[in-house]
C-alpha cells in the first residue's frame, strides 16, 4: 500500500534510510528545480525504473503540488513493477520550496536572497527598546511575531513617527502585512516590487511563521561613485 507523506517524514526517510527521490513530472520542469539528489524519473517511462533504482531501499515520488495526480500515479505504479517500499510526498516540491528548504536546479527564488537574521519582536516587547534595534539596522524595520513565531506585523520608521514610545510592538505595529513563499520567483516580486515603490517584504512559510526579510539592496549592487556621477 503506498503512503502518503509529509515534508518531515521526506527527509526523515533521506537521512535514516537513504530514501530515493524521484521526480515524476517532464524534464523541463525538474530542469528548474527539483529536491537535492533526485532523479527524474516522467511518469512515462516508469517501466525502466528497475534500471535506475534501488529495490532495497525505499522510494519516494513526487510532482509538483498537492493538486498534482502525477506521484500517486507513479507510486502506484512503482507498487505494481514490484518495488515493496513506496511513499509519496503528496504536498509535492512547490511544499519544499514554500518552506525554504535546499534545491537544486536553474530557478532563482526567494529562498536564495532572503535574509534570515531580521530584527524580530514579540507582540509585548517595548517599543522603546526595539526602536533602538530598528534604527541601527539596515532594513530599518522589525517583523512582530507571537509566540509560535506566526507574523503578526511590522514596524519601521513609518510606524515609530508620532507612536507612544512607552507602549509595545502589538500598539505599534502595521498588521495585515503582505507576505511571499521563498517559493517567490525573484524577477517576478523584484518587478511587483518596484512597482508598489516596496523596498522589503517579509517572507514566511505557508502557516505564517516567519522565514526572514527580503530587501531589494539584497540582489541589487551597491551603487559605486561613477554611478553617481
């Protein structure tokens, strides 16, 4: 019987039992990004499968997402060829790149420039306090979050001007901020970037715990002194 497992128990399999990855979907999309050390393996040509892989190991297939019918159709199909150890990551890579994790391939997403060490508050931290913080880093901004490190707002330069500074993080801050996956391809959000005139965004998971910031000075050189004219 196949089974159907998550983004942990992936890498559990990996690490433990030196599972096999096996991307079903065309080359061309495991070209752009696929999980690191898997193969690709089209859902066509599954009848070679034993030419490949490991029968005394397990396997694990995915596709692209959760809607993607494409791995449980390989697992099955695997389970028919005779392979006794079949798993699939029904969530699919874009879970795995949603949550920042390593890849290989051409893609340029997020999860390669985002900056993962931001200034972070807790909803009852003092504004005075973190307003020091604020200040004296780059971004200029700090990411609020709650005790399960879920995203519950920002607070930057805007935020501070004319704010109580003997209130808290949760009294000061802008809530409802836009995020973005570390999924995010890079020229696409640098482009919807400029145009909302938005020089950092905040990235998180999907369940909304924060991943880290992302800032334009981030892919983009500094300017040099001829620029400047």
């Amino acid at each position: 019987m196949t089974h159907i497992i998550d983004r942990g128990a992936v890498q559990d399999l990996v690490a433990a039992r030196q599972a096999q990855l096996v991307e079903v979907l065309p080359e061309e999309e495991y070209a752009w990004a696929h999980l690191p050390r898997a193969v690709n393996l089209p859902i066509g040509a599954l009848d070679d499968a034993s030419s490949t892989l490991d029968r005394a190991r397990p396997v694990v297939v995915y596709c692209h997402d959760a809607l993607c019918d494409l791995s449980p159709r390989a697992a099955h199909r695997l389970e028919r060829l005779g392979f006794g150890e079949v798993h699939d990551y029904g969530a699919g890579k874009m879970d795995w790149l949603a949550a920042g994790l390593p890849y290989e391939g051409e893609a340029h997403l997020v999860s390669q420039n985002v900056r993962r060490d931001p200034v972070t508050a807790g909803l009852d931290d003092p504004l005075e306090e973190l307003s020091e913080r604020i200040l004296g880093d780059p971004a200029g901004l700090a990411v609020v979050i709650d005790e399960d490190d879920v995203v519950q707002g920002v607070v930057g330069s805007s935020e501070l001007k004319g704010a109580d500074m003997s209130g808290t993080a949760e009294q000061a801050m802008r809530a409802g901020v836009t995020t973005v996956r570390p999924s995010e391809q890079l020229e696409s959000l640098i482009q919807r970037m400029d145009r909302a005139k938005v020089d950092h965004v905040v990235v998180t998971q999907a369940d909304g715990t924060l991943v880290g910031l992302f800032g334009l000075g981030d892919v983009r050189p500094q300017a040099t002194e001829s620029d400047l004219g």
